[in-house]
C-alpha cells in the first residue's frame, strides 16, 4: 500500500477531473487522479462519444436508403447490428486511451480505485474492499460524476428494461421499443432504434419533448419525430411496466385522466440523472447535499475548505463540456490564477445529436419574456438557404433572440443538419458581449449553413434578405 502526499487529489477521471488534474499539473502543483471504474467517465466510455459513433452509422444507412435522391444507387443497404456496436466501443477505447496517454504526459499520478474522504485533506483509495492507498492534499476535487436516475416500479433489470448502457449494446434489435423521457438521451435512442427499423414510442411527463428547448423548436422536432412515425406523448407517465418472458406491458397514464397499455419488445428508461455522492466520506465534512448534488458558489468551492467540486455531481447543466470548464476553472482556483471569470451558465450551450440535430445557447423565447424582455426574434428556414437545399437535408429553423433595447443577443435556437457544429459561433457571439450591429456586420462565407445564422439575425431586424 502506498502512501503518498500530493498538493491536489482528484477523485474521479471524467471529462470534469482529468482536465482538472491536467490543468493543475500544468501550474505546478503535484496531483493525484483517483478513478474507481474507467478513466474517461461516462461520457467516453457510455455517453457522448460511443453514442455519436452509433448515431453516425445510423445517419449513413439512412443517407443509403435515399440515394436515388442524388443519382446515386445501391442495392438493398443492410446493417450488421454487432459491428455497429463494436465500432462504436472501439471509438471509445481509442479515446481513453488518449486519456491515459494525456495523463502520464502531464505526470499525473492515478490511482486505480474508489477515494473517499477520512478527514482534512486525507483520502482513503480502495479497490473490492482492498486498501490502495492513504493519500493527503491540499485541496480535493469531487468528480464523481453521476448515474441514471431510477423511478419506483420501473426499475431496470439489464434485460427488458434498459438504461442507457444496455441500449447502447444490444445483442439483437428489437422490433418495438417504449422510450421513457424525451430529453437529449431519449430522443437521441429514439432517433438510433427508428432508424434502424424498430417501432418507437416516447412517453414525456412534461407538457412538451425536449423540456429544456425552446418550445418553438421542440414542437418543430415532433413533428419531424411524428412524420417518420415515432409516436410522442407527452403529459404522460409509464405508472407500471408488467414484464414476461420477453415482452414488456407499460401502463401509460395521459394528462386527461385516460389510460393505454401499450407491449413493447424492450423499454429504455431516460428520465434523469442522480449525483454519485455516496460513500465519499460527506458527512465527515461540510459539504452540503441538495437532494443528490453538491452545492457549489460560482469558483466550485463547497462548504469545507479545500473541498471542491465540478461536473454532474455539482448539478445542472449535466454536460461535459460544463464539467471540462469547470475542471478547469477549479484547477486555476486552486492554484490562485488571478483575475478568474465565474462560468455564466446562461452561455453554456446544449446539443442533441438526433436527426434532426437540435442545438441551443441562451434564454428561450418563453425564458426572456418571463425575464422581462423585450424580445426580438429572427427566423431563418434551412429551405432557404442554398447549401440546406444541396446537401438534399433542408428540414430546419435558425432562431435568434434579441433584447429590443440593447442589441443584446439572448438566446440562438437552432433545429437541422449539422447546427451542432454551428452553434459555437453564438456562443462565441454571446461571450464576446456582440450585439445584432456586429453580427450584421460580420461576413459570413457562402454557400454554408451558417449564413442562415446571419439571416436570422437580420430577420429579427426585418433585414432578411433571402427570405
């Protein structure tokens, strides 16, 4: 057992604690990664990468079947489910291991194993019940990340019903599938599984998909979900999942008091997540837990000094590009970088990567005039814009948001092929405090699909010039 003293102690090597202990690295202090399960986190091993992977081959087979479309032909596209899968894992080991390689670069030391607090700057390292390691530090970072949230009586079994790991290695595709949640993760698995052929039901308790979206683009996102034959229902729960041998029977509860029992091969549960707080040692300290994340002030300091913490466990927005910054933010904290710029949540923008693509920054239309604002809002079709049209993927809104008075922009809303790709240029916009006169003024390149972000903006204006 070793016993090691470092100036800061990661524990957990997500997308939130590996940038973290680079960046600390990279200022001179000593660290320590402690991770329990696999390096990467969720997202590289479970989530964002292996599901892009999976959701781009699906892409193509569509794409395949609608050659004819450019003058091209081939016969009788097919897929092979197992390969499918198998790319899609050895994308994400390809990427954790670059982790590991970044990590040893960066000489930071990682302890394979499950950390917890035994009090001030002390952390024990264990692994199946074995001690690794005591190690001591200056400060501590909690990355523990976080897990699929689970609803009493639709608990998941690993076999009918699934969480998201399940649904991203299936050994045979079923033919009907209950998707449970229509925020990022359930309409990306919706998106997967019809494409390939299985018939999908989505169930949302909410009043609309995509709770988080703009309620403009979301109903723009049914329609395109209902045209290709996914059933959407929202203002509605699964009250009871009766499972046989190899069927699920759900019990959908509707809003106006009515009922349906629906069978369905395989159920996905996609309702949310739990931070990972258990079993850190908490309650030796004064972290404070609100329900299951960590409370945090705008640097990622808890209520213990020297305790940090970043990423899903610190609560919403549940992203890693929000855990990457604010591993970062955290590490320059530590190391007492002066001048440091709280993260404005409000500019940390938001992608699903289902076809179409739905990707935002910003307030929401409903958001700015609860706020207050007097808001002005440009609109730009994708089957106006010339590249849209020549790529044969012209289903799309480009929509901006600005403050009448001031110029400001206050939100970028955007549904259609590639905005995900797209959307940085607000975000950009938005950090860099740009009102409508520069981005007016701003030449943006043609034939793209960004110049439909400029036609937005001089939309909202009465500007728009193709359309």
């Amino acid at each position: 057992m070793a016993d090691s003293s470092f100036d800061v102690v990661v524990i957990g090597g997500g997308p939130g604690g590996y940038p973290c202990a680079i960046r600390a690295s990279q200022l001179g202090l000593s660290v320590a990664l402690v991770e329990a399960e696999h390096l990467g986190g969720i997202c590289l091993n479970w989530g964002c990468i292996p599901t892009k992977a999976l959701l781009r081959s699906t892409e193509l087979f569509h794409q395949l079947k609608h050659l004819e479309e450019y003058g091209l032909a081939a016969d009788n596209p097919r897929f092979d489910l197992a390969k499918l899968v198998k790319r899609s894992r050895k994308v994400s080991k390809r990427l954790v291991t670059g982790v590991k390689s970044l990590l040893k670069k960066n000489k930071v030391t990682v302890f394979d194993g499950f950390g917890r607090i035994e009090g001030p700057g002390r952390i024990a390292v264990e692994k199946d019940g074995a001690a690794v390691a005591e190690l001591s530090a200056g400060s501590v970072v909690l990355a523990t990340g976080a897990r699929a949230r689970v609803l009493p009586g639709l608990e998941p079994d690993g076999k009918l019903v699934w969480t998201y790991k399940e649904a991203m290695v299936p050994e045979t595709m079923p033919g009907s599938l209950l998707i449970v949640g229509s925020g990022a993760i359930g309409m990306e698995f919706a998106s997967f599984y019809h494409d390939l052929g299985a018939e999908v039901t989505v169930v949302e308790a909410l009043p609309q998909i995509l709770p988080v979206e703009d309620a403009e683009i979301a109903g723009l996102v049914q329609k395109s979900f209902e045209k290709r034959g996914v059933a959407l229902h929202v203002d509605a729960t699964v009250t009871e999942l009766a499972r046989g041998e190899e069927k699920v029977t759900a019990t959908v509860a509707f809003g106006n008091g009515e009922s349906q029992q629906l069978s369905v091969d395989r159920v996905i549960l996609a309702v949310g997540i739990v931070g990972n707080v258990e079993k850190l040692g908490l309650e030796r300290t004064g972290v404070e837990v609100d329900r299951s994340h960590i409370v945090t002030n705008a640097l990622c300091e808890t209520g213990e000094p020297g305790v940090y913490a970043i990423g899903d466990v610190a609560g919403p927005p549940w992203l890693a590009h929000k855990a990457t910054h604010e591993g970062v933010l955290c590490a320059e904290r530590i190391a007492g970088v002066e001048g440091l710029h709280p993260m404005n949540t409000q500019q940390i923008p938001g992608c699903t990567y289902c076809r179409p693509q739905i990707a935002s920054v910003g307030l929401t239309e409903a958001q700015a005039e609860k706020e207050g604002y007097e808001v002005k809002v440009g609109r730009f079709p994708f089957l106006a814009n010339g590249k849209a049209i020549a790529l044969g993927d012209h289903e799309g809104l480009v929509k901006t948001l600005f403050d009448a008075k001031t110029g400001e922009l206050l939100g970028a809303h955007m549904v259609g092929a590639e905005v995900t790709e797209l959307i940085q240029g607000f975000v950009v916009a938005m950090g860099l405090e740009t009102t409508e006169a520069e981005l007016m003024r701003t030449v943006f390149p043609h034939p793209t699909l960004s110049e439909m972000m400029h036609e937005s903006v001089l939309a909202a204006y009465g500007r728009a010039i193709h359309f």
